[in-house]
C-alpha cells in the first residue's frame, strides 16, 4: 500500500509540476500580449493626437488666410470710401462754382 501510494503521490506530482510549468508559460505569453497591446496602443494614441494637432494647424493657418483677407477686403473698402468722399467733395465743389459765377454775373 505504501508503494502504491508513493506511486500514486510522483504522478500527482509530476502532473502539477507539468501544470505548474504550463501556467508560467502562458503567464509569460500573456505578460508580452498585454505588453503589445499597450505599445499598440501608445502608437495608436500619438497618431491620432500627431493627426489632431496637424488639423489644429491647419485651421489655424485658414483662420490666419481668412484674418488677413478680411484685413485687405477692410482697407481696400476704407480706401474706397475715401475715393468717394474726396470725389463728392469735388463733385461739391464743381457744382457751387458755377453757382458762384451765377451770383457775379
């Protein structure tokens, strides 16, 4: 009995010692798949931030276009209005001087 039961104690063991061995390898395997995923994802993270911040520049290089558009567009009108009001002061001026020679004659 003693024998059988030794017997019966080296398989039990053995068996753990395998199961035990197994598990550290699937440990080991899970450790690099989590270690994988993370960087994969770091990647993925930077990536899309790089993509983000490149659509952040972008947008503000259109606002800067459209900015400095609007500035041109607002001084050519300024410019605009003074060519008018210098050519109403002409026409003005044009149109009471043949009222001031009316007044003479």
């Amino acid at each position: 009995m003693t024998t059988e039961f030794l017997q019966y104690l080296v398989e039990q063991s053995s068996g753990i010692v395998i199961a035990l061995i197994l598990i550290m390898r699937v440990d080991r395997r899970m450790d690099e798949l989590t270690t994988s995923i993370n960087h994969l994802s770091e990647l993925i993270s930077v990536n899309i931030f790089k993509e983000g911040e490149e659509k952040k520049d972008d947008l503000k290089n259109r606002e800067n276009e459209i900015r400095e558009n609007l500035d041109t567009t607002n001084f050519q009108i300024h410019a605009k209005k003074v060519d008018l009001k210098k050519e109403g002061a002409k026409n003005i001026r044009r149109i009471s001087k043949p009222a001031k020679s009316r007044k003479q004659a």
